[in-house]
C-alpha cells in the first residue's frame, strides 16, 4: 500500500477525501486499521478504501499516517514499531507530541513529519503546519506536502510554533463555530430565521476571510473601511470593545497554547 492511517475519524476522512478527489492515491492504494468494527466499515463505505483491525498491516504502507488521538500515540507506536523501517516516512497530526519525543518512541532513525492540520479539510480548506525531522530528505518533504495540501493549504514552519499553530488553526474553528452561532442567534432574536440567520452569518465571515487573503491588507484596514462615522458598525465594534471582545480571544488562544504545550 502506498498510505496507511491507524485511525479512520473525521481527520483521517477529511485526507483520505482530498486524496482521492484530487487523484493523488486510488482507493485500493490507501489502507486504514481503527479499533472500531463501525469505523472501519464506515472508512470502506465512504471511501473505498481497504480496512483492517490489525495497526502493523496499516503501518506497512509506504507513507504511515498516526491519526488516533494523542493519549493513544505511545501504546500504538510501542505496537507497530518494531514492523517499521527507517525508509518508511511517518505523518502524525497530533498537538503536542514533539519530534524528539516521537523519535524516542519509536527507538530508531525514522523518518518523522509532525503536523497540525483543522477540520475545515473536510471541506478541502484545511489549514495546515508542518514540521519535518532531520532525516527527512527535500524530495519526501516535497511528497509530503502534496498529500497535505490535497484538503487545504500547507506551510511549513519551525516546530517551536506549533503549539501557537493549534490556536490559531488547530482549535479555532471551534472559536468561529461560536462566533456564527452567537451572530445567528442575535438574528433569530431581531426576527430572522434560524435556517437563514446561519447562512447570512457564515457567509459573512467566509467572505470577511476571503477579503482579508485575498486583498492583503491588514484586518484593521478592513474593519475600518465598514465602520462608517456614527454609523450602526462602530457602535457594534464599541460594544465588542467594551465587553473585552480582542481579550476573550487571545486569552482563550493562549490557554489552548498552554494546554498543547502540556500534553
């Protein structure tokens, strides 16, 4: 097999996904072992790809993606490390585990690629981060970042930011999620409907997003091009203000930074 995943949860449907809509991998050349009975057939059936129970038939593949959460990282690498080889390449997709301690777990010169990747690569607007360890040639980086970038954009960066990468990527669709909710629900209460409040939200923000990849200028140019002299925008923004808007969400990233740090 070319790509194994020990783990067939969303993150792991999210790539297999990309993969396969963007020709990268076949079905049949992708492998994926879960613990669950109901995940492996749920894998099978959305993806068609092959299945199995057993994690060192998984970890045969050429390109060995470790998408079980972080407490299960040292059991299952203790599992499948002795069937690995040093020429295999690993992707992990866990927040905290750090290069040095991977390669610990695993006891030899593996090849490792620490990432972070989000949910919106379901969607195939993923964000993500990665970060390669020293025996990891340019030419399999390269390979890597084709598989990542097949369910969103990819960036490599040094591994002393990755846990600001999970707060600022990893977690914070999770932030925007309450964001649309909070503005929906204002909607609903002004008499909007529920079905409609939802879709003028989120398309509100995707659109703000665009604006501020596409354009380039600095999200404070562009809050300041809607907020006209006492007009109904900067009476909104006073509120925010007030109510420690900006404070709540570096506060919120920071301990989600922290808690990363710690796992």
């Amino acid at each position: 097999m070319k790509i194994g995943f020990i783990g067939t949860g969303n993150m792991a449907g999210a790539i297999m996904s990309g993969l396969i809509n963007k020709g990268i991998f076949q079905p049949d050349e992708i492998i994926g072992s879960d613990i669950s009975g109901q995940g492996r057939q749920n894998a099978k059936d959305n993806y068609g790809i092959c299945v199995t129970a057993d994690n060192r038939e998984a970890a045969s593949a050429e390109v060995l993606v470790l998408s079980v959460k972080p407490q299960f990282y040292a059991d299952t690498i203790a599992e499948i490390r002795d069937s690995m080889t040093e020429k295999q390449l690993v992707i992990t997709i866990a927040p905290g585990k750090t290069l040095k301690w991977l390669g610990e777990q695993f006891g030899k010169e593996m090849k490792i690629i620490r990432t972070m990747p989000n949910t919106p690569a379901m969607v195939g607007e993923g964000m993500t981060a990665a970060c390669p360890n020293e025996f990891v040639t340019d030419e399999e980086l390269g390979y890597a970042l084709k598989i990542l970038g097949a369910f969103g954009k990819v960036e490599i960066v040094p591994e002393r930011i990755m846990d600001a990468v999970v707060a600022v990527s990893g977690s914070s669709p999770a932030y925007v999620f309450m964001l649309i909710e909070a503005m929906a629900d204002a909607a609903v209460m002004e008499g909007m409907p529920r079905t409609q409040a939802y879709k003028f939200a989120a398309q509100a923000v995707y659109g703000s997003a665009k604006m501020v990849l596409e354009t380039g200028k600095h999200p404070g140019e562009l809050k300041d091009m809607v907020c006209s002299p006492a007009g109904t925008t900067i009476g909104a923004v006073r509120i925010l203000e007030e109510k420690g808007f900006r404070s709540a969400v570096i506060e919120a990233m920071k301990a989600c930074a922290d808690i990363s740090g710690k796992i």
